[in-house]
C-alpha cells in the first residue's frame, strides 16, 4: 500500500470518518481541510487488471451518494468521479469511478459488528456496461482501461463491503448537449448536422444495439463528435438499459435531440404512418 499523509492522522481514525476511507488500491494523498463525509483527495490511482497502469489525478469531477433504507434490497454506496492522466503518458487521459459501499440510512452509528452485516459483493452496472463493450470491440464508446473490485479493510465503515474503481477513456471531440438540450449541435452548420446525423443512423446507433446497450436518460449529452475521424461516439453509462436492434426510426434521432418533431405531435398516429416532413433536421 503506497500512501502520502500528513504525520498527525492514523490510518483508522481516517478509515472511521471518511465514506472513502484509505482503499489497498489507491496512493492518496490528504488535505488538512475536511468535513462531513467528503472523500479524500486523491494523487494516484492504480490498476491491476486488465494490466498493470496509474494514473494521476487531474481534478475531482463529481460525486453521488445512494443510500437505502435497511430493509431495502438494494446496495447503499457512494461514488466519485476524477479526471486522469496516465502516468508516463500526459496524452492519455481517461476517467475514473470509486464506487464504495456505505451504511445503509440510519445504521452509521451501529456497531461494528452490526454493520459488517451489510457487507455484500457488488458489481456496478457502468462497470459491466464498459467492460460489454470494450469485450465486444465497441468503436462508438469509450474503452475500459482498468479496474480492480476488492473489498474494503476491516476498520472501514463497511467492514469487507465492496470497493470498486476503473477507468475509461476520455474520447475525442465534441459533447454535443446537455440536460438542458442539444444546443451545441443545433448551433452546427446544416451540413455537419446532417453528417452527424448520419454517422448516428448508420453507425452509433446500430453498434450500441447491436451490443445491447443504451444510456437510460437518452440526450445529446451522451453524443460527443470528433469531426477528425468522423467518430460520433456514445457515452455516460452509469444508468443503462438492455436494448435490442430494432428498424430505423426518425424517432431515434428525437430520443438525442438530433431532430425535432412539432412541439404537438400524437406518437401513436405517427407510428402508424412517419412522416417527418415538417420535423426540423
């Protein structure tokens, strides 16, 4: 374990206050400001599968918190996201997710013991998404490059509860919306809109189908275009759905905000004979 701390911590007091408590996988490196639950600042991630990489931390891109109550069946765990580079190689920079399980809602302050009880395995479904993928040669998503599922130290809050960590590549190009919508791409001239278009029909969509997978709150913050290659690459797989090739429907550029139907549209007649000829593309 390769670990950078300030001289007046412990490894348990650690351990018992943070929800990301010092991991077997990680080189981290503490700040002297902390509070509440809040995860340590990392310096260094390393990977063991499916070979040996590290990468340095960039900057802390967000943080989720999902918490059940104790009779739930569901995993109770947090997660952050970091911005990495890999080390020995400033071009390669990838994206890391820490999934850790935690107490469930009102069982933090059991004891040991108790809490030990919660201790499960747990694959996250983003990791199985990336790994699908990456097996099956996915061109239109971005690649795992390495992860590791372990379990957490004894002192931790979950005593043997999950701790899982990978990496994926950040792709090239352009993210084409957001929540909000797809402003970026509408501000495109009509001519990239239409090869993004069809780079979507004839490609991204199919191959995702194709594999089995679909971002389950579709938008235009999934798409990111690199006008180099041509590549409009799908992404953001922390929630998914199983999906299955079906025939090409207009409907599914609407889905990404890729076309926009008229404000009031009856989908059932519309099934039922297409016509896109009022839609703006």
């Amino acid at each position: 374990m390769r670990i950078t701390k300030p001289s007046n911590f412990s490894l348990l007091a650690i351990s018992s206050f943070f929800w990301y408590p010092v991991p077997l996988i990680l080189s981290i490196k503490m700040t002297s400001q902390h509070s509440g639950f809040q995860s340590p600042e990392l310096h260094s991630i390393v990977f063991d599968a499916p070979a040996p990489s590290t990468w340095i931390v960039l900057e802390r891109v967000n943080e989720h918190e999902h918490r059940k109550d104790p009779d739930h069946s569901a995993v109770s765990y947090t997660s952050v996201k970091y911005r990495c580079k890999k080390h020995g190689d400033d071009g390669k920079i990838a994206f890391v997710r820490i999934y850790r399980q935690i107490p469930h809602l009102g069982t933090e302050f059991y004891d040991h013991a108790t809490r030990a009880k919660q201790a499960r395995a747990w694959t996250p479904p983003e990791l199985v998404a990336y790994k699908t993928l990456t097996d099956r040669q996915s061109s239109v998503t971005p690649r795992l490059l390495g992860y590791r599922e372990e379990e957490q130290e004894s002192s931790a809050l979950i005593p043997s509860g999950f701790l899982v960590s990978f990496a994926w590549e950040q792709v090239p190009g352009v993210q084409l919306g957001d929540n909000l919508g797809g402003k970026v791409f509408w501000e495109m001239s009509d001519d990239q809109r239409h090869i993004i278009r069809e780079a979507f029909k004839n490609k991204t969509i199919r191959e995702t189908e194709a594999i089995g997978f679909s971002p389950l709150f579709r938008g235009p913050k999934h798409l990111v275009w690199d006008s180099a290659s041509g590549n409009l690459f799908m992404v953001g797989f922390r929630w998914w759905v199983e999906v299955k090739p079906t025939p090409w429907s207009e409907a599914k550029s609407y889905w990404f905000d890729l076309a926009k139907p008229p404000k009031r549209i009856d989908w059932l007649e519309w099934i039922k004979t297409p016509d896109t000829s009022n839609w703006e593309f």
